[in-house]
C-alpha cells in the first residue's frame, strides 16, 4: 500500500496566479512558507483547481496562514540551456514538485469556511 498525503501550515507568500484553463476549469498557483525554525523556512509550490481555486482566491492573501491538504506532485519538462560561450544549447530534463490541493482551512482571516 502507498501514501501520498501532504498536510501544511504556513502563509501566503505572494498573491496567487490563477487562470482559466480548457473547459472552463479554473487552476490557481502559489507558495506557502512553512517556518520550521527562527531560521528556517521550507517553501512549498502548490496548485489548486476550481472551487478550492476561487476560495483561496477569495480569502487569503499574502501573509495569511492557512492550512493545505493533498498530494505531492511531479511534472517532468524538458528545459533548454545554454552550454559555454558558443552559444550551443542543451536539452535537460527537469523536474519540479507540488501539492495538488484537495482542502484549504482558512486560520486568521476573514473566511473560516473549507
């Protein structure tokens, strides 16, 4: 049996992108930074779609704290780099994880809905 399970408190680091993708579905993507320590902060990408999307959307803003369930994610994409003073590029495969959210609880703001 695996687990994927990914639950976080932290805050808003920057107001979230959010936009409209094929068949009216809405993503929204931003970073939350999780204080570990006085001197350590952990930030965690994350994406949300559709009604979760327009609930952060509406009620945290940067700074807030909330809390995030879901998943971890990992999208492979092929990135292209420049090699030495030619001028030559590469292709390199590159990696970036995320949490696809399921559940957003709101913690010191003005909506304390799910």
């Amino acid at each position: 049996m695996a687990l994927n399970k990914f639950i976080g408190i932290g805050r808003l680091v920057k107001e979230p992108e959010t936009r409209e993708v094929s068949g009216g579905n809405k993503i929204l993507k931003g970073t939350m930074a999780i204080n570990n320590s006085k001197d350590n902060t952990t930030f965690v990408n994350f994406t949300a779609w559709n009604k979760t999307a327009e609930l952060i959307q509406q009620y945290i803003k940067k700074g807030e704290q909330f809390t995030i369930e879901g998943s971890l994610k990992i999208d492979t994409y092929d990135k292209k780099v420049q090699v030495g003073e030619s001028g030559g590029e590469i292709t390199v495969p590159t990696k970036i994880a995320y949490i696809n959210v399921d559940r957003v609880i709101f913690l010191n703001n003005k909506g304390d809905n799910e």
